[in-house]
C-alpha cells in the first residue's frame, strides 16, 4: 500500500473511532443556519500543499449548492441536462443513487442552487423552477408541488434559489407575489397548512431563518423590498422592515442572498451592490424592528457573513468581479479592517477559526479571527472544476467540503 493510501486509511480510522460525532449537519450553514459549525480538535495550521484530500467527485452536475452531510449519507444537488438531480455518497465516497427533481432554472447561471434540507429521515429540496420536492433517504420523490405556479409567483432574474426550512410537521417556502408571501406545507403530503398575506413584494435568494423572540417562533427572511417575520406557528405576519428604503445605492441593483444574523435580540441584514449593513433590534410589542447601526463597508455579494464572538466577518462588494474582506465591531458597527485578499467570496467558522472560499480562483483561507488584522493562516487551491466558487464550504466530523461547479473534494482537517 502506498504511502497516501496509507493516510487515507489513518484519516478514516481517526474519523470513525470517536465515541460520539460532534455534530449533524443536516442542510444549509450547518444546525441553525448561522455559518459556525459545532465542531472541535480542528487543525489550526494546514500542511503547506493543503489539507489530506480524502475524496473527491467530478460527475455531481454543475452548481453552486452545497453539501448536506448526514450519519449515513453526504448528499449534493447539481444540474444535469436541463434537470436539477439529487446525488447521494457513503462517507467514503462511494456513489448511492442519484434523482431528477425537477427543472432547472433556464435564467442566466442556471446552475443548480438549492442546497437539500434533511428532517426526520426526509428530505426536502426546491428546484430553479420552484418544486418543492420531498424525497427518501433511498432516492425516491414522497410528494412534490410547484409553489412558484401554485401561488403565481414572480421568478427572481436568477431563477428560484431556495433552501427548505423545516419546522416540526412544516416545511417552508416562500412564493411572494400577489397570493402569499410565505407558505408552510405539510412535510406528510405536501397539502397546505398555512398561508401569509401577500406583501406586494416578490421572492429573491434568501434562505429563511428561526429564531425565537418575545415568546414567539420567528421565520425570518427578505423579499425584493423588505425584511420581514412570521409566526411558523400560525403563519401570521407579524411585522415588515423596508430594508430597500434605507439603501442609498439604486434601488433596481439588487439580489438578496445572505440568510440574517440574530443574537439577543438583535439582527445583522446585508446585501451587494453597495447595500448598507444594518443591526436591527427587535421590539417586545411585535411592531418592525429600529435601527442600532449602519454599516458601508460589509455589503457580502454572494458569500453571506458570520457573527464570531464580538464581530461580524464577510466580503465587500467592490464590483461584480471583486471585493475586499472585512471585520466590523457588533456592538458599534464600526469596520475594524478592510483588506486585500485575492477576491470576496464565502465563508464560515468552526472551532474558533474561519474558513474563506474566494469565489475567482478558488483560495481557500483557514483564518484566526480578531479585530486586529485580517490573520491568514494556512492556505491552498482548489484547481478542479469549472465557473465562478460561489458554493459554501461546510465542515463535518472533522472535514472540509468544498464544492466546485461539478465538483466535489472532500478533506481531513482533523
């Protein structure tokens, strides 16, 4: 046996002899869509080639989605042929089975972008032409409705990009237009629990996100115009913020992406296109939440942003091509840095460090966070695959997924 197929054991046998995993990853940005990832005993400095590739995957489709890891299955979504096709792995690698569920968006990039969401044994996808699809862990499709064309709603320029979230015997999605803004399905058989009033607004590429506040279950997730919260109990809106009104850039230059931030109370929106940054506060009375502070300088394009001990990390919009990375004090909202760093792109954290993914070349960066300076370090390429790095990596008992256009590489940073 060669020396890397020796490693390659070592890593698996390390990987597999714990008495219990740290975590679950079950969909988007790991247990509670906040980016950090419950994971400990991480390397705090990668070999200088990279961390141990433990496998990898050319034949996933082409995306920008990424990974969902359970105990028994790694799964990834991708386009092939027209057709958005979920594909599942064993942990080691091995190919399971893979399903066409649905259309994919025939806008500009129409690569898949749902990342599947998995509750209960189930899982739950949405496709670029709105399917909102619930499948078996063995691949076959339970039940499926297309809520874009069940609600009429407006397709967003890119297609329809939308993470499920589950909550209880509820799955959540988010139509906009005239009809609903917000839609709970039964994860059973896809029938109708609730419907929110329409806002007049339409839908966009936010992944929606729960928390609890004021004794209330909150969906939280933007439109085109607003920020705004249901009860995911009742499916009652409770209050609209007009983000867009607090935006100076034009207002026809948008595409909201990044999931909100919460914590205590408060909320971190952003969005490219020289959107301001905002912390919100939420009010005990349900009415929409106040402003703390605004911010000019975090404006994420596609890559979201992390809240990591006292301070808000993400990348900057400087064009559609490039953008710096910046640190920005939660408390005051003041920016700590703005640096140089091949370009903007993704990013996430776990075991106190963070993970950026440059979205034009394919850096990766393992990062000590602080307010000091932008502290890089270890890093390494990602060289296979083809178009832009925009899907998000994610950590999982002790690897890294990192996803590019068709492919998929799978590393030990145990």
């Amino acid at each position: 046996m060669d020396k890397r197929k020796i490693l390659f054991a070592a890593a698996f046998i390390i990987l597999a002899s714990g008495t219990s995993r740290a975590q679950k990853q079950y969909g988007w940005l790991g247990p509670d869509r906040s980016g950090i990832y419950p994971e400990t005993g991480l390397l705090k400095v990668w070999p200088s080639s990279g961390p141990l590739l433990l496998w990898e995957n050319a034949e996933i489709g082409t995306g920008y989605s990424s990974v969902t890891v359970t105990d028994d299955a790694v799964y990834i979504t991708g386009r092939m042929g027209g057709n958005d096709v979920l594909t599942a792995f064993s942990q080691e690698g091995k190919k399971k089975w893979e399903t066409a569920y649905g259309k994919s968006s025939d806008s500009n990039f129409p690569d898949t972008r749902g990342t599947a969401t998995v509750s209960d044994g189930r899982l739950f996808l949405v496709s670029g032409m709105g399917d909102l699809v619930c499948m078996s862990k063995e691949g076959k499709i339970l039940w499926s409705v297309n809520y874009s064309k069940k609600y009429e709603g407006v397709t967003p320029d890119f297609g329809i990009s939308e993470c499920p979230l589950v909550i209880g015997n509820k799955v959540i999605a988010t139509p906009g237009g005239k009809k609903a803004a917000m839609v709970a399905f039964n994860v059973e058989n896809g029938s109708v629990i609730w419907e929110t009033a329409s806002i007049n607004d339409v839908t966009q590429y936010v992944n929606p996100v729960l928390v609890e506040f004021g004794g209330k279950k909150l969906i939280l997730t933007l439109s085109a115009k607003y920020l705004f919260a249901v009860d995911s109990n009742t499916g009652k809106l409770q209050w609209k913020f007009d983000y867009m009104a607090e935006c100076t850039a034009p207002e026809w230059r948008f595409a909201h992406i990044n999931t909100p931030l919460f914590r205590d109370g408060f909320l971190f929106i952003s969005s490219g296109y020289d959107k301001v940054a905002l912390k919100l506060k939420l009010n005990p009375d349900g009415s929409a939440p106040s402003v703390s502070w605004r911010n000019d300088d975090l404006d994420p394009h596609v890559g979201g942003a992390i809240l990591l001990g006292d301070y808000v990390y993400g990348s900057n919009y400087e064009s559609s091509s490039y953008g710096k990375w910046v640190c920005v004090d939660w408390k005051t909202g003041k920016t700590m840095w703005k640096t140089d760093w091949y370009n903007k792109g993704s990013l996430i954290a776990a075991d106190g460090m963070l993970y950026f993914y440059e979205e034009k070349n394919g850096h990766v960066g393992l990062v000590k966070p602080g307010p000091e300076k932008m502290d890089v370090v270890s890093e390494f390429i990602v060289t296979k695959g083809a178009g832009p790095y925009w899907a998000y990596p994610v950590i999982d008992n002790g690897r890294l997924f990192l996803r590019h256009g068709g492919y998929l590489a799978v590393y030990s940073i145990k």
